[in-house]
C-alpha cells in the first residue's frame, strides 16, 4: 500500500470528517514547434536523446524560447511542475555552446538552489561540458570556493541574500566587473516568492545589480546583451510584477499557454483544530496512521518554526524530520539530501519548504489550518502528485473558511493573485540608497542624482539624498543609518527592515557553537530567557541573551527539563489622529469617532513565561538569576485606526469582547484577501495610548491593525480604501457560519450604521506638549522608558533629568538604572517612550520643580 493508498483507507473508515472536496482534474500536453535555434547541433541531439525528439515542446515552452530567442524579456507564469526550468536552461546552453556570455540563475531559498544545482551539473555533464563550468554562491561557501567560481564557471547559481552580502560589496573588483561586463542572461526563479518586506528588497537589489552591471559592460566595452527571464507560479498582472520587481519591460507566457500534462488532486478541507496542541497532535496523529506505507512520502506544512519541531518530536520517528529557517546550512543539507535520497517517510515543514526540494514522490499533503496565502495554498498543493495522482488536506474547523465570507472551493479559485510590492518604504528604500553609493563610489561614479537606465519609484530620489554622507537627516533614519553601519550590504539583510539578527549558540561561553539564527520578532516569541527551544527536535533551553555591539547572540545550553513553556507577551500601541500622523489624508470623521490611516508606535515585550498554567515573571526571576530580563522591541510603522465612541464598542467590559472580535476579523480578512503573511500584520484593541494635543490617553474605544514591521510597508492601506466591501464581506460570513463567524450580524450591521455616518476630514494639527518659559518636557522620574544600546532597545527605569555643558552647548541627559553596573546616564535623543509606565512633565532645571500637565488647563499649553 502506498502512501495515498493509506491516507485513502484513513479517509474511507470515518475517521477524519471531510467538510468540502474539491476535484482538480488532470489535463493532456499540448505542443508546439521549437524555433530553430533550439532544434540543431548538441540541443537538438540532447533532446532527441532525453525525450525522444527534438523538433518540439510543450506550447508554453516553445512560445517562450520564441520570445527569448526574439531577444525579449520574459516571464513564464505557468503552474508547478510545468517544466520552466527546462525553458532557461535550453537559452543559457545555447550561449554556452555559441557564444561567450555567461549566466546567473537566481534561487530565493538555500533548499531551492541545492536540489536545482543538481540538475545544473548532471546538464553540464550530458553535454560534455567541465564541472566547473557552474558554481553555487551563497552564504555556506567558503570564499575561497567564491573567488574560484567567478574565474572558472559560466553559471553562478546564487541566492539574493550572497547577491546583496557579497557580490554587490565588491562590484569594482577585476573578477566582479569581467563576470558582469559578460553576462548574458539574469533567471530570477519562483519570481512570485519575491514580494512583501523580502521582495521590496530584492526590487532595489535587482535594480542597483543592473546599474552595476550595465556600469561594467561600459567600461569593459562588452558587446554581450542581457536578457531576464523569469519563471513563477501562476499569479495575477506577472508583468506588472516583474516591472515592479526590475525596472525594465517584460513579455509574459502565462497559464492558458500551459501545454504540460498533469496528474490529477483531490483537495480536502477535513474539520479539525487548526493550531495549538490539539492541532498539532491531530496532524502527529494522522502522520502516524499513513507513515507505515511501504512507498512514497508525504509533506506536512506547519505555520510555526517551534511547531514543527514539537510535532516531529511527538512522532518520535528518526525518517520525519522537521524543516524551517533558522538551521545551519550542514543541517539543511542534511535533510536536503535525505529527502532526495528516498531515505525520509517525510517532512514536517514551514513555509521554507514551499517552493524547496522538488520530489516528484510526494503523494500526500497536509496543511495545520488554513495556509498564510492563497498563493501558499497553490504552491503547497503543487508540491504533491508529481508523479502520480496526490492529495492535499487542509486540517481547519468546519467553518475556518465561511467565517470570512468564502467556500474551500471560491479559496481555491483565488488563489490566482498579485505579488504585492512595496517599494515605498523610507526605510528599505535608506538601506539601498545607502548601498548604491557605495557601489558607485567602488566604480568611479560620485552620483549625485539617482543612476539613470532603469525605473525608480519616484518617491527614492528624496530618500536617495537623505542617505548621503554628512546630511542631516530626520531622527527616525538614525537607527537604519546605524544598523548599516560602514558596511551597509552585510548588515541590511534582504529579509527583514530594521531587525536585529541574533546567533543561536551553544557550547561554553569561551567557545560557542553557532547552530542557526533568528530575527529578533521572532526570539522575543522563541527563544525569550528561560525558554524551551527546540531545534532539530533537540530540547535545548535558552540561558541568556548577548546584545553588544561585537557579540548579538543567544546562548542555548541542553534543557534538564523538557517540559514546554509559552512566553508572557504584552503589546502596547500609541497612536494618534494629528497631521504628523494621518498618511495621505486618510482620515474620515462623524459624531461618535473615526476611521483613519495613521503611522503609530507600537511596543511589544515578553515579560515572562509559562509551564502549565504557572506564569513566572523576569521581574521576580531576575533577582535569582541577571539574565532573566524582559526582553523587548520597539518600531515605528503605519496601520488602521478605527475609534467608535457608542456604548456597544466603548468599555472595558463585554465591549472588549466585540473590539477584540472585530479587530481579529478585519486582520483575518486581510490576511487572506490580499495574501499577506502572518507575520507582517498584527492587531491591538487593549494596551492603546490615543494622545490628543501631546498628552497620551489610554483609549477603551479604539482598535488598530498595523504592519508589524519597521516602519510600515502600509500592508493595512486596504483596510481604509474598502472598508465598506469588508464590511460586506463580514456580513455574508455571518450568515454563511452564523454562530461561528468571527462577527456577529448583529454587530456587522453596528458598524455598517456607524461607517455610512463618517465623511471625510481634516486631520488638525495635534498642539504639542511645550514648556513655559525655562522650563523644559523630561520624561518624569520613575518613567520605564527604552533607552537604545547599540542599536539595541533595552528597558530601564529613569532617576533624573539633568543638563550638561558640553562647550557652548546644552544636553539634556538621564540619569537611569543599569542593571548589575550602578547607575548611568544617556542623552535624552537616545531615549524611548515605550509602554505605558511613563509621563512627561515639565521641569524647572534652577528649582528641580516637576509640574503635570494633565492637571493644568487646557489653555496653559
């Protein structure tokens, strides 16, 4: 019995209960004449030798070669397993075999390159081409290995992240500039994955590597044209995309060009908990009833790092491995190969699986609740059925899809989306800029205007002239400024925006072991002190976190005890209605509040950790042992701001209950219409600070929903621009799932009432908080503020204000407690407000008299 056979048997017996199927049938090939220029000599013989003829392909296939042999740029949008690779790499052993260019063919993960490189050298190999004659370049080889790839191969297989690491910091090298002045064709790979904070990223790499490029081809009076070709999943306007992801013009062969056969699927939707430990013991469970077939192997997608690690751990079976970001690369491989080799049952994985390992063996697939995307759900579904008939299920409740207004079936359907960009954030849009002038400055160019020969977003010229040395430039650039430091390509990853990186380690202080990593928004949920982390099932705990300028790291040590702990989280949010804070006008107004799209402040800390149901609290452990301290980050970011001022929404009681009901729903929503990941958007309805006229107000009548990300890539602008058709779409969601939609009628048809009363207003401007005549706004002592470390926010209590002469000029300092070292001091510019436990007041430095402003009229300031 194979593996479907069984999870078949599993669905026959009654044991799993089938909310919807859905029935993908399978389709014929269609094909088409090859060009010429891909039907003669070694091509020719190649294809005749590996599919029996040579004189045509697939329709998709021979109509992209057409436009690519026509000279175009093209992207090919067609489903998974359709045979994209075969199309760019018949283009690139065409230039080998005729002519002197060179290639490099982009991948987005490390797991995507591994599996393809592999294909790359049996090519070489079947074409009786040296081995050397392609490369791999990431972050795992040795630079050694690096230098020797640039002499010798004619392909590089790279990832993005070596592309901005590496490859770009030393463009004005001999090697760097020869390669580029002879490249002939750029593949950029599983083109829809680049969207969001990483592909907003990748669209300014792509552009500063074609402005280096073209700078080279220049100076070394190359003769040898470039071409893009791009591959991808089938996603909405692929042109507009690559133009956004470029800046230059592309051709597209898209999905009714697809000619390549498939296998049928069948989708399921099977009722079931969708996370938590009943979730994950649900999948373990289903896992352990198929993992006995006796060929074939599934692939299981879990939305949590941690959870797939719990979840392979219960299995307890040495061939089901989890898989996630976050290991090193000798560990990634290992599992890489494993999976290539037949030797695993299979994987329990996250999203870095997705467009990973092609294993034509896959039969079964299941996804713990619903997927991040609907393009997810495309890309997960087309990982399985391969090589023969496959089944794909979703483990969700009954009505995880009616209570947001859809079928399983209509979510299926739309999965055909739009790769979202946003390549007008200030702050990736600083990193690059600041990255280019290096790049310039290393070829000889002191560009004082933004390089011409390809399309910027407008909005980067006036950022572009921020980031030059020496001008003065707003406060809020700073911390970006010093995360890049004097080496802006190593320290702006593509991944992320202004977010500290920690090493995971173990071993002994003296000689640790680097065994991964990890974002900072995701250790303060993972790794916070004291934790349980798992990692390739291991137990370890967490023992303390390093935060220096030379040493940001966290030391993991094996854990005694292996019960799990979940961390205290607290989230606070400051926000206001103002002018410096409504984006773009977006602000609506009527007598009982508002509705408007605002840039906020937004704190997150863990405070702590739970076994069982027993918190322990950093503030009671610290005492006992220093390095259990909360941990914490702090960012600025844009979001929605809807304040109702009416008895059914304002209150701490069951009102809180709807406020907290409506903002989960509004971020749900739009999570899966507009495919956003999770992890980029976050809501608020308790722990809101709404300051008016510079005095902040705990507010009991607001929610927000923001990006979770350093200042914003305006995720939520949506929610603003067609809040009546989510309105809409909660009203059919509550009569489609009645008593178990996220919203009731009742309150849908409250806030449909209260939105046809708004009409559109004027943000005023919020009075500031100033001072009387000599005196000065300090943060009152006793306030926890944050103060920045090394980059680093770090929570601390002030003592004192106090002013200091240094020269002529006057600076205004704090005196703080520093934790196990007395006291210390730091300029008020370097200070935080984050949280709730701080005032401003006014200060009268000749008296030392604190005066609050709350208590002064209105008029006194």
């Amino acid at each position: 019995m194979n593996m479907k056979e069984a999870f078949d048997a599993i669905v026959a017996s009654g044991k799993l209960t089938i909310v919807e199927r859905i029935e993908i049938e399978g389709r014929r090939k269609l094909i088409r004449t090859l060009p010429t220029e891909f039907n003669r000599g070694p091509i020719s013989n190649w294809l005749k030798s590996k599919f029996g003829q040579a004189d045509t392909a697939w329709n998709h296939q021979s109509l992209a070669l057409d436009k690519i042999a026509g000279g175009s740029n093209v992207v090919i949008a067609t489903g998974t397993a359709s045979g994209k690779s075969l199309i760019f790499q018949l283009a690139i052993m065409r230039e080998l075999l005729e002519g002197d260019g060179l290639a490099i063919v982009v991948y987005p993960l490390k797991a995507l390159l591994s599996d393809q490189l592999a294909r790359w050298r049996s090519l070489m190999r079947e074409f009786g081409l040296p081995a050397n004659t392609v490369a791999e370049l990431h972050g795992d080889v040795r630079m050694d290995e690096r230098q020797e790839a640039l002499r010798s191969a004619r392909i590089l297989v790279v990832t993005p992240d070596i592309l901005q690491a590496w490859f770009m910091r030393q463009v004005s090298a001999p090697s760097f500039k020869e390669f580029l002045a002879k490249l002939r064709y750029l593949v950029i790979d599983e083109a829809h994955v680049y969207e969001s904070v990483f592909g907003s990223n990748a669209a300014y790499l792509f552009r500063r590597f074609l402005v280096a490029r073209r700078r080279a081809a220049q100076d070394r009076r190359s003769p040898i044209p470039l071409q893009i070709i791009a591959a991808t999943a089938t996603i909405y306007a692929p042109v507009d995309h690559m133009v956004c992801l470029t800046g230059w013009n592309f051709e597209a062969v898209i999905e009714e060009d697809d000619g390549s056969p498939s296998h049928g699927r069948t989708l399921l939707h099977i009722d079931g908990p969708e996370s938590g430990g009943s979730g994950e013991a649900m999948l373990a469970d289903v896992i352990r009833e198929i993992s006995h077939a006796d060929s074939d192997s599934f692939l299981a997608f879990h939305n949590s790092r941690q959870g797939v690690e719990r979840v392979t751990r219960s299995i307890g079976h040495d061939d089901i491995l989890p898989y996630r970001s976050g290991y090193e690369g000798q560990d990634r491989k290992k599992i890489e190969e494993q999976l290539r080799r037949g030797v695993l049952r299979g994987v329990v994985a996250t999203s870095a699986l997705e467009v990973g390992i092609d294993v034509s063996g896959f039969t079964v697939g299941l996804n713990l609740g619903v997927p991040q995307s609907k393009k997810a759900f495309r890309q997960r579904v087309g990982r399985v059925g391969r090589a023969s008939a496959g089944v794909f299920a979703v483990i969700a409740p009954r009505h995880a899809f009616t209570q947001l207004g859809s079928s399983f079936a209509e979510y299926y359907a739309g999965s055909v989306e739009p790769s979202y960009l946003y390549l007008d954030n200030r702050f990736i849009q600083f990193a690059h800029a600041r990255c280019l002038m290096d790049e310039s400055e290393q070829l000889g160019f002191n560009d004082n205007q933004i390089p011409p020969g390809i399309q910027w977003p407008a909005s980067f010229e006036k950022v572009y002239g921020l980031a030059k040395p020496g001008v003065r430039r707003p406060r809020e650039y700073e911390l970006i400024a010093l995360l890049g430091a004097d080496s802006p390509h190593f320290n702006y990853p593509l991944r992320q925006v202004g977010e500290a990186n920690y090493k995971l380690k173990e071993g002994s202080r003296s000689d640790p072991e680097a065994i991964g990593d990890i974002a900072l928004n995701q250790a303060i949920r993972e790794a916070y002190p004291g934790a349980l982390y798992l990692h390739l099932k291991r137990p370890m705990k967490v023992r303390e976190w390093k935060s220096s300028s030379y040493d940001r790291s966290i030391r993991l040590e094996d854990a005694k005890s292996q019960v799990l702990t979940r961390p205290i989280l607290h989230k606070s949010v400051n926000v206001g209605a103002g002018t410096e804070e409504v984006v773009s006008g977006r602000l609506l107004i009527g007598g009982t509040g508002l509705l408007a799209e605002v840039s906020l402040q937004v704190n997150e800390a863990v405070l702590g950790f739970q076994i069982g149901g027993k918190p322990f609290l950093y503030k009671d452990l610290r005492s006992q042992d220093p390095a259990m301290t909360k941990k914490q980050r702090e960012f600025g970011t844009t979001g929605l701001v809807l304040r109702i001022q009416e008895p059914w929404f304002a209150g701490s009681g069951s009102q809180a209950n709807v406020r907290a009901m409506v903002a989960e729903a509004l971020k749900q929503m739009l999570l899966r219409e507009k495919s956003i990941a999770p992890t980029d958007v976050d809501s608020a309805h308790t722990h809101i600070a709404f300051y008016q006229q510079g005095v902040p107000q705990r507010a009991t009548d607001t929610i927000v929903v923001y990006d979770s990300i350093y200042g914003g890539l305006r995720l939520t602008e949506p929610l603003f621009e067609e809040f009546g058709e989510y309105l809409e779409r909660l009203g059919r969601a509550a009569d489609m799932a009645g008593t178990n939609a996220l919203v009731s009628k009742e309150i849908v048809e409250k806030l449909s009432e209260w939105f046809v009363s708004l009409s559109e207003g004027e943000a005023r401007t919020d009075q500031r908080l100033v001072a009387p005549e000599g005196e000065l706004v300090v943060f009152e002592p006793g306030s926890i503020v944050s103060v920045r470390i090394a980059g680093t926010l770090i929570e601390r209590e002030l003592l004192e204000p106090r002013l200091f002469m240094l020269g002529d000029t006057q600076m205004l300092m704090y005196r703080y407690k520093n934790r196990g070292d007395g006291d210390a001091w730091v300029p008020h510019e370097q200070v935080e407000a984050t949280g709730q436990d701080w005032k401003h007041v006014f200060w009268n430095p000749e008296t030392g008299e604190y005066v609050d402003p709350e208590r002064l009229s209105g008029d006194s300031f």
